[in-house]
C-alpha cells in the first residue's frame, strides 16, 4: 500500500500466505498463533479475534486458479491432484477435452486417455475422463469454505499513516478519524485537539443525527401532506374553472340575446319605415295615373271634335274651354322640390358599447382561508372589518 492511501480491511486478514499442502488443523493453528488479540493475556478464557483479509483470504484459499472462481459444494467442487494442488471440476474436464482434442487432431482419433499437466507445479498424470470426475474432493478447501461463510465479519478501518494501527478515535478538530498514535504523535490535546473514541463520538452524534432525521422525517410528511392538498385544490380548480366559464358563457350568451333582440326590432322599424314611405309613394302613383286618365279622355274629345270639323261643336267647346285646360299641375315634392326621403342607421353608441364590451365582466379571485376558525371569523365580522386586523378576503381582478 502507498504512503497516503486509506483502505478498509475487510474482516479476514491475511499476513502470510499457507501452502494449500497444510492440513486444515496447521492453517487454523498458524492462524491462531497470528491473530490480533483484544488484550495481551494468553488465557483461554480471553476472546480473541482473528483478523484476516479476505480478498487475500478467498484468492489464496477458495478460488481455482484457473477460472478464478469461487469453489462451492456442486459443478465447481474443488478436486485434489496426484501433486496435491486443488483445481475446480469444470476446469480439470477442460483441460482433459482440450488436450483429447489436440491429441485428435494428430493422430485423428479421440484418445481415452491424456497427459493432465498441473498449472502450479507442472507435475503431470495420465487420466481418462472419467478418473478425472473420480478425483477425490479437497475437504480441506470445503472445510475453509464452511468456516468463511459461518464466521461471523465486521470491517476494520486502519490508520491511513500508521498502516497497522486500527482507527478507533476521532478529532473533533481536524474532522477525521485517527488511531491510538495518532492521538499520542500529532493529536494531542495540548496542540488544541478534542479528541473522543470512537463509540463514544458514535454515542454522542448519534441521537443528534436521529434528531435531524427525526425532523426532515416530520418535514417530509409534512411536505406530502401539502403536496396532496395542492392535489386536491387542483382537482377543485378544475371544477371551479368549468364553474366559471359556464358563467362567462352565459353571460355572453344573454348579451347575445339582448343583442339579436334589439337587432331585431331595429330591423322592424327600418322595415315599418320603409313601409310607410314605399306606400305614400305607392298613392302618389296612383293619383299620377287617375290623372293622366283625365287628361287622356279629354285630349280624345278634342281630337274627335278636330277631325269631324264641326263648326257648332267646336264654337261650344271654345265658349267652355276651360274645362279642358288641366287644372294646376299635380305636385310631387320629391320631384318638383327635389326632396328625397333616405334612411340611415344611428350608430351612436357602438363605440361606447364596443369599449364596454372590451372590459366587460372581471375573473375574481378570492382568497379564503380554509381554516373553520378563521371562516367562522370572516363570515361573522364583515360588518366590523375596520376594527379587526384580518382581512376575511382578498379579491384580484383579471382583464385580458
């Protein structure tokens, strides 16, 4: 390991490594004769911890070196050879396919039978394939493997400057965990460093981080709780948005009826006017053609009396011409005084409607509280507003 670096050990730690021809009794009487102990007594009363390191531990002991898989109880079982070195089951039948294939492709017929070389010694055996599958299992390998997944593991932290000293203690100062050294070397109280065990540190910010979590977990649910109601305001705005807009529609409606109402009756009287007017001209007309009757019964009385040459007649008519000559002529005031009747649509209060019409109607937003005191406060003391610091409402107007 650099100088510099900090690591966690897991909770098996190898120091030296063990030759996989130990027994399994040597490995753990090595073992026991290494082991870090919590005091100094040999007594066998004294519990005392193993410490070893696992990655080492399982690499060492509990993988094919082949594969570098883990050994188990079934495909992988670790199988021991004549040289006492232990390899997986699946890679020893491999190997055996292998070499058969390679023996094949000289000879060109599959052997039963084939030199088995060891990756570790180089020591070699010949084997059929099913001498391989009859290779005894390693117990020794199935014992660490029992004994690795039953014992019971914590991790250790180590000092970071003193590679072999366990960290058990913390500086409040320098916000770091530190050994037993370190507290003796560079963090001592007289350097102005507080400096608290490692469980007693634990102990002592423990409740206060509960505490803070006991807070974000209450801020939390109260956070859901406002996030539901806003959920439910939003479902209620929906329907009040729906509310409001049959409102906005009806409104508009009734001024669309007001409004086709009146156009309407203003068509009616620009028709009755019309009317009236059409019909005054419709008698005049008729005055016009009672009168050119007249004259034209009369021109024809003339006429006849001319072309008969009757001297008596004529004598008579002259003495009575006067009954002859059209009387004043008949007057018609749009043609002889050049008066015309038009008609025209006074629009006087379009503008004045249309400005209203811009902004008419307001959205108010009220703005009420929702809790029963309070409404029970805004909805009994409208009348006495002014002598209360609460304002029961707050409106807002929206103009597009």
């Amino acid at each position: 390991m650099k100088k510099g670096e900090s690591y966690l050990r897991p909770p098996f730690m190898i120091q030296d490594h063990f030759s996989t021809d130990e027994s399994v009794e040597n490995i753990i009487t090595n073992l026991d004769q290494r082991m870090v102990f919590s005091g100094q007594s040999s007594s066998p009363y004294v519990k005392r911890n193993i410490v070893l390191e696992e990655c080492s531990f399982v690499e060492k002991f509990l993988k094919c070196i082949i594969c570098e898989e883990v050994y188990n109880h079934d495909d992988r079982q670790p199988k021991l050879l004549p040289c006492h070195h232990t390899l997986c089951r699946i890679c020893i039948i491999q190997m055996f396919i292998s070499e058969a294939e390679y023996r094949r492709s000289l000879i060109d017929d599959l052997p039963n039978a084939v030199t088995i070389i060891c990756p570790q010694c180089s020591k070699s055996f010949i084997s059929t394939q099913e001498g391989l599958r009859q290779l005894p299992t390693d117990h020794r390998v199935i014992q660490l493997l029992d004994f690795f997944s039953n014992t019971d593991r914590h991790t250790v932290q180590y000092c970071f400057i003193h590679e072999t000293q366990p960290i058990n203690f913390f500086c409040e100062s320098c916000i770091k965990p530190i050994c037993r050294d370190c507290t003796i070397l560079d963090h001592t109280e007289a350097k102005g460093h507080t400096v608290r065990d490692l469980d007693g540190a634990l102990k002592h910010y423990t409740p206060i981080v509960e505490a803070a979590m006991s807070d974000l977990q209450s801020e939390k649910s109260s956070l859901k709780e406002k996030r539901e109601t806003l959920e439910q305001s939003i479902e209620t705005f929906d329907k009040a948005e729906q509310d409001v807009v049959e409102q906005v529609r009806g409104s508009f409606a009734a001024l669309r009826a007001a409004l086709e109402e009146r156009e309407k009756q203003l068509i009616a009287m620009a028709e009755k006017e019309v009317g009236n007017e059409k019909q005054k001209f419709r008698e005049k007309i008729d005055l016009i053609d009672k009168r050119t009757e007249e004259v034209g019964e009369k021109y024809q009385e003339l006429q006849k009396l001319k072309e008969e040459g009757n001297v008596e007649k004529m004598y008579k008519v002259t003495q009575n011409i006067s009954d002859y000559k059209p009387p004043s002529s008949l007057r018609i005031r749009e043609i002889d005084d050049g008066i015309i009747t038009k008609f025209t649509f006074n629009d006087r209060d379009e503008k004045y409607i249309s400005n209203r019409l811009q902004n008419y109607g307001d959205i108010i937003t009220r703005m009420e509280s929702s809790r029963s005191s309070v409404s029970s406060i805004s909805s009994t003391s409208t009348t006495s507003s002014t002598s209360s610091s609460y304002t029961p409402y707050r409106y807002s107007y929206y103009r597009p």
